[in-house]
C-alpha cells in the first residue's frame, strides 16, 4: 500500500536511490522531507550517506561537522572528511583521516589506533 509523499511535486520528482528521492525543490528519505538540504546539488555519496554543496547526510539526517567539499565514503559504513572518521553517520572520535586505512569490512586503523564496527 502507498503512501502519500507530502510536499513533493510530482512533475519533477524522481527516486535517486538509497531510500533518497528529490524534486526540484525538495529532497526526501523513505518519504519524509529532509531539512537543510539543497536538491539542486544533492547526490548519493554511498549506503546511505549523500551530500549536497553544504552538507553530509546519512539516512536523511544531517551529520554535524561534517565537510560536503572532502567527504568521501569508503564501503561499509566507513567515511571520512578533512577532519575527521565516520562510521554509520557517527564521528568516531580521535580517529585520523589523513591516516585512515580501511583493513576488512569491520575493522579500520590510523595511525594510532585500530577499530572495529566505529568503535
């Protein structure tokens, strides 16, 4: 059964993948209107996290601190901007990206550190 998508104009609406859809206005995940976002220069980054020219967003919510210009995802949860490591949309603490090596589908280091599933 459908749901109604409030706010959205059907003749721009279009899905863009990971849950995501955006019109020439809006952007919405599993849809419900994400706030703060730009729709013209919003794009998937990866598993559920996409960015537009401002902001990082992970399953719809905006991820604070985090910097759209250098982010980049690197598979399974794991991304990383000029400042800092995320996993699943969460800051991990302490953890260098300028050091930032992924290992397995759990398990990341950096320079000083080693970490598992963010932790």
């Amino acid at each position: 059964m459908g749901k109604k998508v409030d706010g959205a104009y059907s003749n721009s609406f279009q899905a863009i993948g990971d849950g995501y859809a955006k019109d020439n206005i809006n952007v919405f995940y599993m849809g419900k209107k994400v706030d703060g976002v730009y729709s013209n220069s919003f794009q998937l980054v990866g598993n559920g996290y996409a960015k537009d020219n401002f902001n990082v967003f992970y399953v719809g919510k905006k991820i604070a601190n985090a910097y759209a210009n250098s982010f980049k995802y690197f598979g399974n949860g794991y991304a990383t901007d000029n400042s800092g490591v995320f996993y699943m949309g969460v800051k991990i603490d302490g953890a260098y990206p300028s050091s930032f090596r992924f290992i397995s589908s759990d398990y990341i280091n950096d320079y000083g550190d080693a970490y598992c599933m963010g932790k």
